[in-house]
C-alpha cells in the first residue's frame, strides 16, 4: 500500500472488512496502523466504518488477574 494514497470506494470497503476482521481476531489499532503503515485515527475511522465494537484503552486487568488466580502454584 502506498503511502499517503488516498483510499477510497471499493478498495476502502475491502481494506475496512480486513482491518475490522484483525481487530476482532484481537490485534490492537496500533498493531494494524503499523502494519499497513498508516495512522493511528486511520484504523480507528476504518473500523467505525466497519462497524466494529471498539474495545477500551489497555488490556484487561480483569483477565489478566483471572488468568494469574487460575494459574497452579509450584
């Protein structure tokens, strides 16, 4: 991908299924920014456009605690 172009019509609606389907498969916006080297409000545009729920800021601690509380102790 070319930076800089201007993404638009049906390539953008292909591009936008893409990045939404990564992001469901738990890559992060900043992750794919990166790795189609674009910008941060790019992707986060893209996945509105997708109608993908966009999840909060950071990782779970919630899940992360569970995970450490399940783990059997040595």
């Amino acid at each position: 991908m070319k930076i800089n172009k201007r993404i638009v019509g049906a390539e953008r609606a292909q591009l936008a299924a893409a990045i939404g389907e990564r992001y469901a498969g738990g890559d992060s916006v900043r992750e794919i920014a990166e790795s189609i080297d674009r910008s941060y409000g790019f992707v986060h545009r893209l996945l509105e456009e997708a109608g993908a729920e966009l999840r909060r800021r950071g990782r779970s601690r919630r899940a992360t605690k569970m995970t450490a509380l399940a783990e059997p102790t040595a």
